[in-house]
C-alpha cells in the first residue's frame, strides 16, 4: 500500500500535533520492552517478541503523534516511516526492516494457523533490536524538544 492510499482510506489521518501522547506513547514502550525482558527470562520467548514488536509500534506511534498523524493500520506505520524518517536518513532502512518483520512475525503469531518456536537467541536479538529502534526514536524526540 502506498502512503497516499493510507491517508485517502483513512487510515492515516492528520491531526494537530501532540506531544503529550507522543511523550506517552515512548513510556509505553518503555514499559513494553520491560515485559519483553520479563517473559524471556521466565522463557516465555514467544510472547517475549510479541512485546517487542509492541514496543517497537509505540515507539513509532510516537513520531506520527509529533507529526500530528494517527494512525489505523499497522501497514501505514511503515510507510509513514519509511516515506518520512528513512528517506530523510532519521530512521535507518534497517530500524524499518525490523519493524516490518517483527510485525509480519506477530500477524502470523497471532492470527495464523502454524505453530512456531521461537529459540531464547530470537528473543534475545528482537529485544536488542526493539531496545535499540526505540533508543533511536527517543533520541529523535528529545532533539525536537
């Protein structure tokens, strides 16, 4: 889906900026990874990624909140990202490829029919890559301050 479809759907909607939930939404993160952290040492890895690509989606709620976007749709998260962070060299094309996999991982988690494990090394490396993405995006909202 392109950006333009997004906005002509509905499923981003501009809004006046609000730093307030933008503030919010990157303590939710926070709180989030936390949880990821906690389930992975109680080995609960799979439910570990899941936090960790909820983490991730706060954290990039928080740049469209900024920006005045809301958003309804996962899929336009990125795209947002991608056309607004990435091509402006804010957000590496890698940080947007980890959120785009984490999030296709957790659609087929949660929605699909396959059983999946995932080894202690995945969870760890989605934690890492989860802890360093909203790094990244609280770094880009203090500049803004």
């Amino acid at each position: 889906m392109r950006l333009e479809d997004c906005f002509e759907k509905g499923l981003l909607r501009r809004r006046r900026p609000d730093p307030l939930k933008a503030r919010r939404a990157v303590e939710i993160a926070r709180l989030d990874l936390d949880r990821a952290k906690r389930l992975m040492d109680k080995e609960f890895h799979m439910e570990s990624t899941l936090f960790c690509y909820t983490g991730m989606f706060h954290a990039a709620r928080a740049l469209l909140f900024k920006d005045g976007i809301f958003e309804r749709s996962h899929v336009c998260v990125i795209e947002y990202l991608n056309e607004h962070y990435v091509k402006n060299h804010i957000l590496g094309v890698n940080h947007l490829s980890w959120l785009d996999s984490m999030r296709i991982d957790r659609h087929e988690a949660l929605y699909g029919l396959e059983v999946r494990e995932v080894s202690r090394e995945d969870a760890e490396e989605s934690l890492r890559r989860a802890s360093e993405f909203v790094e990244v995006i609280e770094d880009k909202l203090k500049d803004d301050e």
